[in-house]
C-alpha cells in the first residue's frame, strides 16, 4: 500500500508536533494553575471576598487574549511564528511577575490583562499548521488539544499543593517559571519552519471563514465550553471547601480523583468516535451531559460527595469535548483557510474564559450561586441547540 508513509508523523513532524503541544501545554497549566484555588486563596487579599472581583480576575486574561490573538496570528504571517511566539511569551512573564507581586486582587487583574496580552495560540496553531502536512495534520491538532485537557487535569491536583508550600504569590512565581520553560522551548526546541510555509495562510480570506457556519458553530462551542468552566470555577472551590471542611491546599485531595476517574471514562468516547468517525455524536453527547450536569449543581452542591460526584461528570464532558472540538476545525476549515480558522476558534475561546469570569462573579455576588449553574445549563442548551445542525464530516 505505497499511501500508508504518508500517514506517518516524519521524524521532524513528529518533533514539531510534541514540542508545540509541550509548549502549549506548559503556558495552558500556567493559565489552569489559578482556576481551582483563587477564589478561595484570594480571600486573604483587599477584595478578595468580592465574588465579582475574583471573577473579573479570573477573566481578565480572556479578554486581552480575545483582542490579541487575531493581530498575533496576522503578524506571525508576517514577521514568522517563532519570534511572535516568544515576544507573546514575554509579556505573559511579565504578566505573572505582576501577579506574584500584588498586595490586592486590583492588581492581580493587571497582571492578568499583561499576561493575557501575549496572545500566541493562534500563532502557535498555526505554526503546527506551517510544519505538518495535510495527511497528518489533524493527528498533530489533536496532540495539542489533548495537551489543554492534561493541564488542566495537573492543574487540578498541583495547585492547591503549591498554594499550601508557598502561597498565592508562590503560585505566580510558578507560573512565571512555566512561561521561561515555555520560551525556552520556542526559542531552541522547535524545529525552523521554511518561511514560504509560513506565510501559506495569506491568501486566506477573514470572511470566507467568518462566513463558515460549521465553524460559526465550533466556535460557538469553544466560547460556551470556557465560559462554563471558568464561571464554575467562581463558586466550586468554595463550596468543596465548605462542604468538605477543607482549606485551599487540601482541594487536592478532592481533585485528584476526580481527574483520574474522567481520565478513565473520557479515552473510550474519544477511541469510540475516532474509530467509527462518530465525532459530530459525541460532541452532541457531551454537550447534552454539560447540559445535565449543570442542572443537577443546585441540589447536588448541598453535599460534598454528590458535588464531588457530578463534577467528575463534568470533567467527562469536558475533556471530550476540549479533546474533540480543535480537531473538528481542522478538518471541517477549508485547507487554506486552517490557521486562519484556528486563530478565530482561539479567539472565542479566549471570550469565553473572560465572560466566564465575569459572568460568574457578577451572578454570584448580585444573585447567588444557583444562579451560576443555571446559567451554565442554559448556555449549554443554547450550545446544543446551535451544533445539531452540524454536518457529517466527509
């Protein structure tokens, strides 16, 4: 079968590949690493018992991502990948630095605006895009989608230990030390892309891709997926703390075997709807799961082993649907429009981390938090609603 080599990662694919997803991975946990602890953590800072306070800092990365990934992702085609990546790199350094020095959550949001200022995602895609072929490129987005949900899966567990060591701002620090590794990596790991690849992307159209309504609804999706996850994350780390008589760095202790039990359950439905090119009905699956799990938070957040047990739920659904969706827009965008598409997909999802936040806290502080999972079960229903008519991939 003289086709079947080309369906094989070549040696400096397959470099390419595990670099950037390692490189994406690292900066992801240095965005994960604060979701699970601020808002308990933060309580010992000036307005740190301001639920929509801690939810504006939670979001304020996503909004400066959403406004930069697009002019990062344009100036990657002009400038290359490589040094727009680690200019990107800097100001998240930066950004962190400003974190671990704050003495309240006003400049902890600072902090984050810089760190969300080096939007490199887009730019990151797409110089995974600029270094595989076409055969093997979705096998190479799904390296780096997986790698999202790992870190946030480490980040679960790590964070509260590193806020027991050393503190908030210790955990800053930290961050700021996985931006230098990171930086290290784009600067000597990833291997040189050809700048004739690289600028590939500049006969792609914005409207042709705006204009796309399969990706229309993924990004839709993504916006949804990070809005949830971050407006949960407003108000369950203090409702597992409260209910199971726990500080900040005994969450760990919840949260590692939460991830390790949807881990387990989450490989057969991705294996499952790889196998039988069943993508498009289990995205709707996990979607209608959000839906579910949402709406059993009220009652099931009254007890700490029925909130424990529904949010393992959620991380199931979570991570399919963080595993499955950036390998749909790679196959559904048109192949000239790949990194382009991507840069958008990046886009709403950076939105969906800032309204997340600030959603979340605003629904916590003014209404309460039931309000918050409601709000979350009629987003995912919106969700559900809009990727049904998603087509059949070819």
């Amino acid at each position: 079968m003289p086709a079947e080599p080309k369906l094989k990662l070549t040696p400096s694919e397959r470099r390419a590949s595990v670099a950037l997803a390692g490189l994406f991975a690292c900066r992801m946990l240095g965005l994960f690493l604060l979701l699970p602890v601020f808002a308990v953590a933060a309580r010992g800072l000036p307005g740190g018992d301001d639920p929509m306070k801690v939810g504006l800092a939670l979001g304020m990365y996503g909004l400066t991502q959403a406004f930069m990934q697009i002019p990062f992702g344009l100036a990657s085609d002009r400038w290359g990948r490589r040094p727009v990546v680690i200019a990107g790199l800097v100001l998240f350094i930066i950004g962190s630095v400003v974190c671990a020095q704050a003495q309240d959550v006003f400049w902890i949001t600072i902090g984050r605006a810089i760190q969300g200022a080096g939007a490199i995602s887009a730019a990151v895609t797409a110089w995974l895009a600029d270094a595989t072929r076409d055969e093997v490129r979705t096998r190479a987005m799904a390296m780096v989608g997986g790698s999202i949900g790992l870190s946030f899966a480490v980040s679960l567990v790590l964070s509260p230990l590193l806020v027991g060591w050393w503190g908030l701002s210790g955990l800053f620090w930290t961050i700021a030390c996985l931006g230098v590794a990171s930086l290290a990596v784009a600067r000597w790991v990833v291997p040189v892309v050809p700048r004739t690849d690289a600028r590939s992307m500049n006969n792609a159209g914005p409207r042709a891709v705006l204009a796309h309504t399969d990706l229309l609804r993924l990004n839709f999706g993504v916006f949804v997926l990070h809005c949830t996850q971050v407006a949960l994350f407003v108000v369950v780390p203090a409702l597992l703390a409260h209910t199971g008589g726990l500080d900040a760095q005994a969450l760990w202790k919840v949260y590692l075997p939460i991830i390790v039990v949807s881990f387990v359950l989450m490989v057969p439905v991705i294996f499952i709807a790889e196998r039988r090119r069943a993508h498009r009905g289990a995205l709707r699956a996990a979607v209608a799961g959000l839906i579910v799990v949402c709406a059993l938070l009220p009652m099931a957040s009254q007890g700490f082993y029925t909130l424990a047990l529904v949010m393992t739920a959620f991380f199931v659904a979570f991570n399919v649907l963080e595993a499955l969706q950036p390998s749909l827009v790679s196959r559904v965008a048109p192949a000239q429009y790949k990194g382009l598409a991507l840069g958008f997909y990046n886009t709403a999802q950076a939105a969906g981390l800032f309204c997340g936040g600030a959603l979340g806290g605003w629904l916590a502080a003014h209404v309460g938090t039931n309000a918050v999972f409601l709000g979350a079960a009629g987003l995912s229903v919106l969700w559900l609603a809009v990727t049904w008519a998603l087509k059949p991939l070819p």
